[in-house]
C-alpha cells in the first residue's frame, strides 16, 4: 500500500515508508507494481514531444528526460543487487552518485533505449521475484549508507520508486 499523494513535488507519493509485507498478494501487489512500470512509462510520455522531455518536474528537478534514464539505470542495479543477494551471503553493494549520473551525455539520448531498458530488465526481474520462495525474501545486501537490506524491504522500495518516479512524469506534464 503506498502511502497518501504529496503536496510536495519532490514526493508525490509520500516519502518511502516501509511496511513489510504480510501476505503472498501483497508482495505480489508490489512486484506487479514493478510489472506494470514499463508500460506506464510509455503511457506517460506517449506523444510527448522530444523537446517537451526537458520539462522538469519542478524547479530544480530533474527533467522528464533524466527520470525516464534515472529509472533504467535505477532499476537495472536494482535488479543486479537482487541477483548478488540471491547468490552470495550479504554481500555489501556499491552504491552510485545518481545525481552524478542524471548529469552524464547519456542522459541526453532520446528515452526509447532507456524505455526498452525498462522493458527487459523488468521482465527478467520479475520473472525473478515471482520465483522467489518464502524464505528467500529475508536474503539481503548491504548497502553501505542503509546497512543490510533485505529483499522484501528492497521489494517494497522499489515499487515505491516505480510509482514515485511515475509520479514525477505525471506532474512535469499535469497529467
């Protein structure tokens, strides 16, 4: 269940709140939040035109450009980060300046490969959490600023994130 809709444009979805999840349909509610982002993005962008994805947000946001990019890039560490859990025992990841990155010359390509990022990767990542068993869910990673994260917790983080980040788009273009 994702948190009541923000004044703030910053968030506007609320800020991320973790509660974890008590049953099978609410973790599968969170990952087909996850399912569903890709196509939602497109929806969100369909017929914008190229220019028109340098709207920001808000002042001093990222444009609709860098959420799409921050999104594919995000979510394909995400999914990495997911996959080292499932493997190794709390394996501390590295984390990245995604400020950083938004300000790097591929943030300035056209969305569609970050989109079609978007479509692979979470087809695989779904696909990969609907496998999940029950126990597997409290394997974690570390992260370095956010000690150890399991994956439940990273599960309901980024279906907030989806959301979030959609939310931005929707804003940028009042819809």
């Amino acid at each position: 269940m994702q948190p009541a809709a923000s004044r703030d444009p910053r968030f506007p979805i609320g800020k991320f709140q973790y509660v974890p999840a008590t049953t099978a349909q609410e973790r599968d509610a969170r990952i087909e939040v996850i399912a569903q982002l890709p196509g939602k993005v497109r929806s969100a962008v369909k017929g914008i035109a190229e220019e028109q994805l340098e709207t920001p947000y808000r002042e001093g946001g990222w444009t609709v450009r860098q959420v799409v990019h921050h999104l594919a890039d995000s979510h394909a560490n995400a999914f990495m980060r997911i996959k080292l859990a499932l493997t190794q025992d709390s394996p501390t990841i590295n984390p990245y300046a995604e400020d950083e990155w938004a300000k790097l010359a591929d943030s300035a390509l056209p969305i569609e490969p970050s989109v079609q990022m978007l479509d692979g990767v979470h087809a695989r990542w779904v696909a990969l959490m609907r496998s999940l068993a029950d126990e597997q869910w409290n394997r974690a990673y570390v992260h370095p600023q956010m000690g150890p994260m399991p994956l439940e917790k990273v599960l309901a983080l980024y279906a907030w994130h989806s959301d979030h980040h959609l939310g931005h788009i929707h804003i940028a273009f009042n819809h």
